[in-house]
C-alpha cells in the first residue's frame, strides 16, 4: 500500500516548495580597437554551476576582424576536464567551434564574474568597421549546457549577452573610403574621424585634383584606376595622407542552386558560386537572418531566399545576387476531424502530405503504416500525438508532427470566490496570504481536479514561494508573493485548464499634495484663511485628517496658525503628513544658504510664495521669488500683496558664508631705518583675536596666531588669514622706507682663464626725502665720476667709494665704501679616464662608453659634442655610453663658452662565425635528428655555445635533437655575442589519419556506431591500434563498429612497414535519451489491434527489471519481470487478472528499465483500457 499512499500525496494534496535555477550567463563587452592591433575579447560567466559538458559556436565579421590565438581558458576546465576542444578551421568564415566534458562527467563551478574564455583577434577592417560578436549554435553545432548529474533533464537554461568591436582611429585624424565604378569612373566615398571640420583634401597621382569647407562623409567622383595619394586636412591644420590604388573589378559572379528535396528537419538543399571569383574578394551570404562568410557554397538549406554581397580590393560592397531555394522537401498538416472522448473512445486525424518522396511510412506509438497517397485519416487515441512522417528515400528524409486536441466529455473548471490581496504599505514587510480561490468541476466525478501548481507568467515554476492546492476542496492558496502576474495549472482526470491572475504593487507611486494657501484678509470684515488640497495621482480614493477634525480636501475659516494634515491613500494605504501655516496678507517661505569657501562661488536663495501676491522687489533690483548672491550678508524685499486693503510686507533672508565674521582692525607698520638695509615689521590687528586665526605672508606656510612679520625692502607684499580651511582676507601692502640709500651694484667675473672681460658696474638712490644724487670714485683714483661701468677689467681686488650730494641736514650717511672682487677660473682641460673605458661586447655592437674627465673652468652644466666614423651627437653627460668602435674626435665647453678638446680609439672585437656540418634526415615524419656544432672562431675566443632556435645553449661538441624543417642555429661566445645560421632539414611525408567526421561525433546511447578512417601514407601500413576496445566491438584495419554507451575519446594508431607512427583521434559526445514507449491505451478485444500491452525498447534499454499494472485503489493486478528487449513486443498484459478479464479503467503502469550503461529508472505512468 506504499505505492497508494504515494500516488494520493503527489495527486490529490500537495504543497510545493519549488526553485527554479537561475540560468548561465554569458557576455562580451561592447569595445573599441585601432586598426592592425590585437584586441582579446573575455567571455565573462556567471550562474556557471554544475556544468558536465558544453558545446557552441562563437562568430564574427572576418573582414573585420581575424582570429589570431585562444588567450586564456579558466583553469577549472583543465582541473575539472578533458582539454577544451577548439576547432579553428573555419576561422576564416569567422567561425570557432568550442566542446568540453568533465572527467567521469562530474560537474563543475566557475566563480560568478569569472572570465571563462579569452579569445584574441587582429584588427584588419577599415576605420569604423564594426562586428558582432556572437555565441550560439552553427551548422552541426548545437549550444548547449547539460549538468551531467541530473538524470531528469541535464539540460541547462542559459542566457547570452553578445559584443562588438569597432575599429577607430589610432590618433586625432584619420579616413576610410570605398571605390565602386560606375559609367563615369570610380565614384570614391571618403569618411573622415576625428579632427575639426570643415576638411579639405588634396588627391594627386593617376588624376589630380582638391576641394574644401567639407563636411564628413564626401564624393570625389571621375576617377579612373591608377594609384593615388589622397592627403586630408583638418581645420586645425592635422594632414593625415594614403596611398590607394584603385582597380577595375569587372566581376559579375553566377549563383546557381539545388532545392530541398528532404526534409526541413534534415534539408539538402544548397547555393553555390558557379565560378571562382578573381582577385581579392570578400564573400557574404544572408540566409534566414544570419550571415555567412567567404564560402563559395552553402548547404543544408531548407529553402528561401539566399542573397550575395560581395566587397571587392577597392572596399566596394554591392549586392550581387539573389537566388530562391526552391522546397520541394517532406511536408505535413494534420486536421483534427474528432478530438479523443474522455471516455476512452479515439478520434480521428486527417494527415496531408507534400514534397519528398512517396510512398510514406507513418509510425506511431510502435505501429506504422505505409501510405501510397498524400492523404490518410488514422485514429487519435490520446490530446498531445506524435507522428513521424518518412519518404520513400531511405529514411533520410522525415519529418515530426505533433497534434493536439481538446478531449470530448472531459472535466469542465471553474474558479469561483477568488480573493487577491496586492502589495500595500501595510503588508510591504509581511504580505502573508495573498491568493485564495475555489476550483469546482461540473463533470461531478471525483474530486475537483488531479493537481494545480503555481507558475510566473513565463512559465517558470515559483520559486521559494509557499502555496498550497487541495484537491480534495478546491482551494488554492499562495502566500508572499512579488509583484507580477502568475498562473495555476490544473490538471483533471482528461482535461487541463488555465487560470491567471495579478499581483500588484500598489506602493510604486505614493500620494503626493499640490496645496492652494488663502491667506487671511486685511480689510475691516475680511475672509478668513482656506487651504484646498490636490493629491495626486489623480483618480484614486482619498482620506483626510485635519487637526481642525475636518476630513475633506479643502478647509476654510482658518485663523491665524498651523494645521496638520494626513492624507491616506486607501487603494495602496499608503499617507502622507503635512503642515500649513496661515497668516494675515501673503504666504511665504524662505530659503536661505551659506556661501562655501570658493571665491567665485554663487548660490541661489529666496522666497516661495504660496498665495497670490501682485509684485516682490529685492532691494537688489531683482523682481523674481529666486535670485542670486555671490556675497555674505542680509537680503531685504518687499512683498505686495493682491489685496490692496494689506500693507506691504517687509523682511529680509541672510546668506552666511563660511569665511565670514574676520575683520583687520589695522595693518601697522615698523619702520627700522639704516642707511643700508632697509628694514620693518608689519602687525595686523584682528576680530577675533589672532589665536583663533591662520596667517600666511607672501603666500608662505599657514601659522596660527602668526600676525606679525619683519620684511626687507620696499617690494609688495601680500597677507592671507585663514578662517578653519576658507581664506578669510586676501590683501597686498607695502613699506615706505625715507631717506635710505639703496646701492645697485652687478659684478662680471673673467669667462675663462687668461681672458680680460671683468665688468662693474655700481649705482645708488634714495628712498623718500630729498634726492641731490651721487659721486663715485673708483679704486682710490683721487676722480669723482657720475657713474661707475668699468669693463676688460684683469682678475683682481677694486673699490667705489659712493658719495651723498645731499644738505648735510638731511645726509645721515654721506659716503660709503664698497669692495669687489674679480675672479677668473683655473685653465679648462678633458682626458678619458682609461680605467673606466667599456669596450663593445661584440663586433658590429653599440654598447661601449668612455668616461671624461674635466678639470678647471667653470661650474654647471657642460655641453659635449663628439663625432665619430658615420655620425656625430651632442649630449650634456660626461659619460658617453651606447658607442661602437671607431676614432671619437670630442669637444667639451662649459657653461661659459670655454672649450677644451681630446680624441680616443675606441677597439671591438672579432665577429663570431662557425659553419654547419652535414646534418641526417630523420627516419619518420616528426621524428627527430641530430646536430652538433663542434668548432666556432671570433668573439672571446672561448666558453662558445650554440642553440636551436632559441632553445637552452649548449656548449660546442653537445649533440642536440631537432625535428624536420627551417631551423636558426646561434652561436654565442663568453660575451653573448651571437652569429645565426639557417639550416633545412627535410623528412618523409608524414602518415595521415583522416576520419572525415567533425572533431565530435554526436550518437545516442545504445546506437550501433561505425567509425572509418582514411589512411593516406608512402608505405604500406603494417599495424591498426583502435584504443579503447570494448568487449562489444568489431573493428578491421580502418573501420571501427561500437555500440554508444558513455563519452569516449576514440584514438587510431597505424604504423607502417618502416615502423613510423600515425595517429589521430576523435570525441564520441553520447546523448544519453531515455527512449521507452509506454502506450497510454490498448483494447484487448480479440480484434488482433492492440490487444496487447507492451514496452516499446529503445535502442539504449538492456533489460525491463520489472513491469506492473495496479488499480485505482493500488492493486497488483499483474506483474513480468526481466523482460529482455528481444520479448518486450511479445510479454505484456493482456487484460485480465487472475485470468479474468478486468473492466474498462484507467490503470496505473509502474515500469522499472536498466539501460546498457547501468542506470535504473523507474516511470509510472496512466494507462486507459479500452474495450
């Protein structure tokens, strides 16, 4: 009685939990790239859970973009599976094939946001040619994710998000163009990136010719073929110039085709290029909304109409065809004539059927039937059917045809007391029981359904969401649902229906009030205040509660003061409170601001006014509610009301400022006076007391409470004072210093040793008070002079004495004495420090340096100019570095124009130079040979070694090993230095194993599979090695017959009579379909048509463990077991129990299957007995 308690659990009262994956996801971004460049593309995943196998395609535009290498694969794929599979060869149509599968097909996690795959790709388009880039299924290629652990439906819902690439300009001007011809010549059409318009171009070369003010894109049309020189400018002056040239391409392809003559499940119809094309050309074909790339034939074609562009060496596109594949293919309708009675009667379908080949096999639920006509009417025992359709081709040919039907005398729903409670304010948090309905059926059998479940409108199952379906009752319930829309399915005992419904959201727009404020009159028996109330949205039924106790929109004969509002949505229950303030005249709110730190800063304030009103005034003279203020302070208007009977009224806003509240009470000057050095201190007194301030002087560091400061001469000076981070107050001052003599003096020392350039030169002033000038005597002479500029002067001690014409009243210091020097430098000479000399490291290198060594002259930066054999530089180092070898003629100045001069051979050694001996080709294709290189001259003369195309060196006379082919071998020496030879080797053809299949061969569990190889080879081949080799399999030399049970990897190894090695292997992906039939229905009458119940074996089935049949009420009424599939069509029931006939009924067929890869899966199903 398990069995029964089982069958009213899951059919009659269940509560469901159910969670529905969320699907795999995968992206490409949207990117950018320059012309010629590499661009990797990452194929970001997400939800990439329990994965066992994967299979797709990735596309593009090849004339956009060519595949250049696979960049990176997420390590999981390695730890958890065989090497990722990667067919490049139709990289040129823009096609990468991509398959995977887990070790022992256990599943694997990639993190969220992880790059799955990174594929790289050259940038070969012209300036804003831009591709898609996409991921799906190709040809033989379906996408697909399964998740190998689950044995009910492994496949994975996923969701693609494609990219793109467009190539752009590499710097700030560039152009593309296209050439088509016409009557007249090439029409060529230029598009300009980039740059400032208007353009101009210049063209010269087979024709000439410019134009300008030109906006992007434009025409030069005349042309003929030749090449050019097209220059285009910007106007900004940016040129960006290339040379084209320009072919005729007098192509006029022909496209032929053949129609589809199967099926549109497995057509053969196709279009093809009828000739090559010539030149340089690419070829696009659009078929059924997808493109295809640089093929000269497409196949498999069901029918439509296929169009060809074709883009020649001038960048022209142009359509240059279309062609209709005609189908003539296998095709089939089918008209219900009589839908199925509930009662088990069947009814009838009519089957038309086109195309293909007559005559047609029909097969349904294990019967067949052989139709010479195109028409048949055949029996419709069930509301969903299948039936395979196949011509008289061979079977090739076959098409699937599901028919539905709506049973007759099935159970009629209907939902009756059905109570949805939305998403509202109140149950936001907690919403609770949301759903309630009644399902009653007026067939009046049993109960009112077999089984409802809950779905979203897409028909996905709910998830997490608590729901409960009773069928004994009727009632259905659900619980804390989002917002959307949702279905029940319900299920009878021969019908199903439908029922939808809403959940709504009622919180998404809250109320929001639009309030009209009447202020209180001003004249002698005035209205008093009102406000009235607009809430919006509109439509919706409102509640008011006032703190006057009123609850309408609007409420009047309010004296002066505040009220309260709540207004309450009573849809969505959601409410809002608000407070009004009534007074006398005008309504009115204010705002106010404070002004940041930023100098320039500016903010707007001002008033609201929320009743009428006739003007506002800022004493400004602005006449708007808002303005604008850039300084701190008090902001007074004067606001008229409408009613004349109400004085204007008088106010004002304050603007703050975060710098404000400093002021400098004084700036106070000290004046030290010295005849000499003039000298003060400035004190700047402040509110608030300095302490609390920050002072910088001449824009110097910021130091609280520094408000003093000692200076010396009468320049301008600035202050800053800090308040927190905000300068406070910016100003400028200056001293004025009386009766001090200022002295200009300027001195020129000797350039360079020996010369006699030495220059004085001596002035003074006074500041403030009288001015009578200066007398200067110079060097003791005994002579006044007006002034003093004394030039050639030789190295040595001199002195000015500067004499005061003034009143001896106002002369504090009447004469002073001032001494100078004039110097000159020690004598200028350069050498090369022989211990720091760095010969070249090989012959022919740059790498050597000298190091030069000055003394004398004079300090700072010297300039060096050296020449050499073939050149000459100038550097500002002493140390001159990346030299070759040759005589350095080098002069130094100094930062005086004083030269010194010395020359220096600088040596290199000899080249490195060997031969290559003799070298044996090997014995096998890939197998490898030996070279040694054993003597070798030049360079350092020891430590040589040599390598094979970069490989790890090995000293002279070492053997190395190395494969067929063009190989560089590099000697190197002690140094480095390294001299390369080529050398060919040549090998024998290598032996190739073809299997003529793609790389995954895709076969069902339980399929016999024939697997053949094509050996192509110089010698006769001696030994076949299949691996593996099951018990079950037959194989001769190149063919291999095997019976599909798990993933596999098939190798074939072959090997010829001089024992050299060819292999190759290919993936066998085994879909593992369950394929059992059950009959729903069978008549044990004794007609000879379907008296019997039986299993109808897939190819995949090993054994029926077990085969029951039980009543309603969960009796056994028959049992088999161990049926092998040879007996299935012959052991079944037949109707009886305990050898008597049982009634017509639905019975409950319990059937547990062991198919050949072990598995065991059990299936219960109905089954209707029919008399």
């Amino acid at each position: 009685m398990r069995l029964f308690s089982l069958l009213i659990f899951t059919w009659f009262c269940a509560t469901h939990s159910l969670s529905a994956q969320a699907p795999l996801e995968i992206s490409m971004p949207d990117t950018t790239t320059a012309r010629g460049a590499q661009i990797c593309i990452p194929l970001t995943v997400n939800q990439f859970n329990n994965v066992g196998t994967f299979s797709f395609v990735m596309r593009w535009n090849p004339g956009v973009i060519d595949f250049d290498t696979l960049n990176f694969k997420n390590p999981v794929l390695s730890t958890g599976g065989s090497n990722l599979a990667m067919n490049k060869d139709l990289s040129n149509e823009g096609v990468l094939v991509f398959s995977w599968f887990a070790n022992n097909l256990a599943p694997i996690q990639i993190p969220d946001d992880s790059t799955f795959l990174e594929v790289c790709f050259e940038a070969i388009g012209q300036i804003g040619d831009s591709t898609n880039l996409t991921v799906g299924s190709y040809k033989e290629t379906d996408i697909s994710f399964t998740d190998t652990s689950s044995l009910s439906d492994p496949n994975i819902n996923f969701t693609i998000s494609d990219g793109s690439i467009t190539v752009v300009p590499t710097g700030n001007l560039d152009f593309n163009y296209s050439a088509c011809e016409s009557g007249s010549g090439f029409e060529m059409n230029v598009e300009v990136f980039s740059g400032t318009e208007p353009y101009s171009y210049t063209l010269t070369g087979a024709a000439t010719g410019d134009a300008s003010g030109l906006s992007t894109p434009f025409d030069i049309t005349g042309l003929s073929a030749g090449d050019y020189t097209l220059v285009i400018t910007d106007a900004d002056g940016q040129s960006v110039s290339k040379d084209i040239t320009l072919q005729n391409n007098n192509v006029n392809p022909q496209v032929s085709g053949v129609p589809n003559t199967c099926s549109t499940s497995n057509p053969n119809g196709m279009v093809y290029l009828a000739a090559p094309l010539p030149g340089n050309h690419q070829i696009q074909w659009t078929y059924d909304n997808e493109n295809y790339y640089n093929v000269d034939t497409l196949k498999n074609l069901s029918g439509g109409e296929v169009r060809l562009f074709i883009t020649d060496e001038n960048n022209c596109e142009q359509a240059a065809g279309t062609y209709t594949v005609e189908d003539l293919g296998l095709q089939a309708t089918a008209t219900v004539l009589t839908p199925p009675s509930c009662s088990g009667a069947p009814g009838s379908v009519q089957i038309d059927i086109l195309g293909g080949t007559p005559p047609y096999d029909i097969y349904n639920g294990g019967n067949s039937v052989n139709v010479s006509s195109s028409s048949i009417t055949l029996d419709l025992y069930s509301t969903s059917e299948t039936f395979n359709i196949r011509d008289g081709s061979g079977g090739s040919c076959a098409e699937n045809l599901t028919v539905t039907s709506t049973p007759v005398g099935g159970d009629q729903f209907t939902l009756s007391e059905e109570t949805i409670n939305n998403i509202d304010c109140e149950n936001l948090d907690t919403p609770g029981l949301q759903y309630r309905g009644t399902v009653t059926n007026s067939s009046g059998s049993g109960n009112p359904f077999a089984r409802a479940d809950l779905f979203f409108a897409d028909d996905t199952p709910v998830n997490g969401i608590y729901y409960i379906a009773n069928a004994s009752t009727g009632l259905l319930r659900a619980f804390d649902l989002d917002a959307g829309e949702y279905y029940w399915a319900i299920e009878g005992e021969c019908t199903d229906t439908t029922f939808r419904f809403t959940i709504e959201d009622l919180t998404t727009t809250p109320p929001s009030v639009d309030a009209t404020i009447t202020p209180i009159g001003c004249g002698t028996g005035s209205e008093l205040g009102a406000i009235s109330l607009t809430v919006f949205p509109t439509g919706n039924g409102y509640t008011y509660e006032w703190s006057t106790g009123d609850s309408t929109a609007a409420v009047t004969d309010l004296d002066t003061g505040r009220y309260t509002v709540t207004v309450t949505d009573t849809l969505s229950k959601c409410s809002l409170t608000e407070t009004y303030n009534i007074q006398a005249g005008v309504i009115f709110t204010k705002t106010e601001g404070t002004l940041p730190c930023d100098a320039d800063t500016m903010i707007n304030v001002g008033v609201t006014i929320r009743s009428d009103y006739q003007s506002i005034l800022w004493d400004s003279g602005e006449n708007t509610e808002i303005i604008t203020v850039s300084q701190p302070g008090y902001y007074p208007f004067t606001i008229t009301p409408e009613d004349p009977a109400c004085t204007p009224l008088r106010d004002s806003i304050y603007v703050a400022s975060e710098a404000g509240g400093v002021m400098v009470l004084g700036l106070n000057p000290v004046l030290i006076d010295n005849c000499f050095n003039p000298e003060a201190i400035m004190v700047a007194h402040t509110n608030p007391h300095p302490d609390s301030l920050g002072f910088s002087w001449d824009n110097g560091p910021i130091t609280v409470g520094l408000n003093d400061m000692r200076f010396f001469g009468d320049e301008e000076h600035n202050l800053k004072i800090f308040k927190g981070e905000c300068v406070a107050i910016d100003t400028n001052f200056r001293f004025e210093f009386n009766n001090v003599i200022i002295i200009d003096s300027t001195i020129q020392n000797i350039d360079c040793h020996g010369n006699e350039n030495g220059e004085i030169y001596v002035s003074a002033r006074k500041v403030g008070g009288g001015n009578f000038g200066f007398l200067y005597e110079f060097n003791n002479s005994g002579q006044d002079e007006p002034l003093i500029a004394k030039r050639n002067l030789q190295p040595g001690s001199y002195s000015v004495r500067i004499k005061d014409q003034s009143p001896v009243t106002a002369n504090k210091c009447p004469d002073y004495n001032k001494s100078f020097t004039i110097t000159e430098p020690e004598p200028f000479t350069v050498t090369v420090d022989s211990s720091q000399v760095t010969l070249p490291s090989c012959y022919g290198d740059s790498d050597g340096s000298l190091l030069l060594v000055s003394t004398g002259g004079n300090p700072g930066t010297k300039e060096i100019r050296y020449n050499f054999s073939g050149g000459a530089k100038r550097t500002n180092d002493l140390f001159l570095d990346s030299l070759k070898a040759s005589n350095y003629q080098i002069r130094v100045e100094d930062s005086l124009g004083c030269v010194a001069n010395t020359t220096y051979m600088l040596e290199q050694p000899e080249p490195v130079n060997f031969t290559i001996p003799p070298i044996e080709e090997p014995e096998c294709a890939g197998y490898t040979t030996t070279v040694t290189i054993s003597n070798a001259t030049g360079g350092t003369g020891m430590d040589y070694q040599y390598s094979v195309d970069g490989g790890v060196p090995v000293p002279l006379g070492d053997p190395l090993d190395i494969l067929a082919g063009t190989h560089d071998i590099t000697v190197f020496d002690g140094n480095l230095c390294n001299v390369t030879n080529a050398v060919t080797i040549r090998e024998p053809a290598p032996i190739i194993v073809d299997f003529n299949q793609p790389d995954t061969l895709q076969v069902s569990l339980g399929e016999n599979t024939d697997i053949s190889a094509q050996i192509t080879a110089d010698n006769p081949i001696d030994d076949y090695i299949w691996t593996p080799v099951s018990a079950d399999s037959l194989s001769s030399d190149n063919t291999l017959t095997f019976t599909a049970v798990d993933n596999v990897v098939i190798g074939l190894e072959v090997i010829d009579s001089r024992g050299c090695v060819g292999s190759n292997e290919i993936f066998v992906l085994v879909r593992k379909r369950r394929d059992v039939g059950i009959p729903n229905a069978f008549s044990p009458n004794g007609d000879g048509h379907n008296d019997l119940l039986t299993i109808i074996p897939g190819p995949s089935v090993r054994s029926i463990k077990k085969f029951q049949i039980y009543d309603r009420w969960g009796n056994l009424m028959w049992e088999e077991s161990d049926i092998s599939p040879a007996q299935a069509q012959i052991t079944g029931w037949d109707g009886t129990s305990a050898g008597q006939p049982v009634t017509f009924d639905v019975y409950v067929a319990l059937v547990k299957v062991e198919y050949i890869d072990g598995q065991v899966i059990q299936r219960i199903t109905d089954v209707t007995l029919i008399k």
